[in-house]
C-alpha cells in the first residue's frame, strides 16, 4: 500500500530560471517504508519537501499523503505529517522543555500521551530541558527537532537534510531512531547529500535538477551499474584528472576521497596495468596506482548524472 504518491509535480520561482522541481509520471513511498532523496544542493530537495508538506504551492501536478489530496486537504495532512526542516526552526528563546510543550499544544496534544514515540530521543535531552534552545550543540538541536515533529504521533515524517552540520556521533543515533520510528510502521522520508546515509534506506530517488534519475534500492541501482571502475593515484594529482579525462578509453573520470575514479568506455579491453602503463609512458606520472574497486552509490550518481 502506497503512503505517498506524486503526480507530476512541478514548481519554478522565476520565469526566466529552469524549475526547480519539474518530476515526470508518477512516484510512490510505500507504507512503512525508509525513503531516501539523494542529491546535491540545488537539486530540488527542499522545494518538493515543502509542496508534500503542503506549505508551497506547485505549480503544476499534485501529491496524495495517506490519501489526502495536498492542495485540497492541507489541514488534515498537517495533522499527520511530522516535517523536520533542514535550517533550525525551533523557538531559540525558549527552553527545550517549553519547544517541546508548545508544539504538542499547537496539535492539541498531552506530551505525556505520546512520550513512549520520544522516549529514546528526549532521554538524552532531559538534563538539558531548562535550558534555550538556541544554545544546544548542533546534535542536541537535532534531537529537539526530531522530538517537536514527533510529538503529535504522526504517520509520516519528513526530514530534510537532518544531519547537515552535526558531528557523526549524532548522525548515527539519528539513523538508529529513524530504524526504530520505522520498525513501528511509521513512514519515512529523508533528504541528503550524504550518499553513505542512503544505504540505510528502503529505496532512495537520486535527485538532480529538479529530477529523479533513478528510483531503487540501494542495492539494484549499484548492481546495475554495468562499468569497469578504476581508483587511480599518482604523485601529481590535480594533472592526473586532466590526463585521465584525456584518455581514449576514459568514459567519465572524477575526485573521490584521496583517489581519482574512472570508467571505462563499453567494451574497452583495457584494465588496471594498461591505464598504469599508459599513465606512465605516456604522460610520465610518477607513483601510480590504480586497482579495480566495487561501485558505490556516488558512483552511481555520477554515472546517472554523466548520462
């Protein structure tokens, strides 16, 4: 059963500008189901957010939430949507037991009626509860969010970018809560640049341009990937990206972490020593090393994106 479905959504800010969001045919997040947005700044992310959430307009299109028809139902999606916007958007002045009282009022709710849905997050908040909101640690402004959209027990819950600017240590009980919120059936919908984050997902859409290039698991859209990969190093990093994409049987090269990674042109009978071979004698690099290596979802974005 299909929690989310999108009709073609679309959405520009100005006229003389590509739209920001601009989504072909129809995409559905299942019940229950860990959905995973992926792209870059720009992509589009934040603005279809804010259309599902019923707090922008589209354009052209429309969106169901359980149902509920996002322009024509807005007031009872609001009721059972939870939306963590990606910049902080609690009361700073306010102290963290005082965030978390007012947005339960604002649903008409008793926190202690929901408080087994926050428990495991708020324990960690609880010797911080006097103090302002505005003074918490990036992990403990997440955490305060995260428990402000859960506290009217909703069925669907939307994050936006969450772990932008907090320490990994967050990030990881973040994606440990967002596993248990998921275990009790709720439904997820999660925004991020992090590629390493949407191997956590159920299905990821990898986002570009206002765009979907792809709708998988994480898992078939990297079995699918279909190309030879190289990691490949030398002494002179910033020339070896301008030799490689030189190279005949270079399909697409780019910077990954301390490597440079290539694929290989569809049928090319070249491999590792070759490009070893041919980096050295032809361009006369120094300490080259280049190993074949597994495709990760990055990869996979940037093949899509190549395309």
């Amino acid at each position: 059963m299909d929690s989310i479905v999108i009709h073609g959504l679309r959405k520009s800010y100005r006229k003389d500008q590509p739209p920001a969001v601009a989504l072909d045919g129809d995409i559905s997040v299942r019940k229950g189901e860990l959905f995973g947005i992926i792209g870059p700044d720009g992509a589009g992310k934040t603005t279809l957010f804010r259309m599902l959430a019923t707090l922008l307009t589209p354009d052209a299109g429309t969106a169901e939430l359980e149902g509920l028809d996002i322009i024509r139902d807005y007031r009872k999606i609001r009721t059972i949507l939870g939306y963590m916007p990606g910049k902080f958007s609690l009361y700073s002045d306010l102290s963290v037991r005082e965030n978390l009282e007012f947005f339960a009022s604002v649903f008409g709710k008793d926190i202690r009626a929901n408080y087994g849905l926050i428990e495991n997050i708020y324990c960690r908040l609880r010797p911080f509860e006097k103090r302002k909101a505005g003074k918490l640690s990036g992990g403990m402004k997440q955490k305060l969010a995260l428990c402000c959209s859960l506290i009217h027990s909703p069925s669907i819950l939307f994050l936006d970018e969450p772990t932008t600017d907090v320490d990994p240590s967050s990030r990881r009980e973040l994606w440990e809560n967002l596993a248990q919120l998921k275990a009790a059936g709720m439904t997820i919908v999660v925004s991020t640049a992090y590629m390493d984050e949407a191997d956590r997902c159920d299905r990821v859409g990898m986002m570009k341009s206002g765009r979907f290039l792809t709708v998988d698991s994480p898992r078939t859209i990297i079995s699918g990937f279909g190309k030879k990969l190289l990691a490949v190093r030398s002494d002179n990093m910033f020339t070896l990206l301008k030799d490689l994409r030189s190279m005949d049987i270079v399909s697409g090269c780019y910077t990954f972490g301390d490597t440079h990674h290539v694929t290989l042109v569809s049928g090319a009978d070249a491999g590792a020593d070759a490009v070893k071979r041919t980096l050295a004698e032809k361009f006369g690099h120094t300490g080259v090393e280049v190993r074949e290596v597994p495709a990760t979802l990055e990869d996979c974005y940037m093949n899509l994106e190549e395309k």
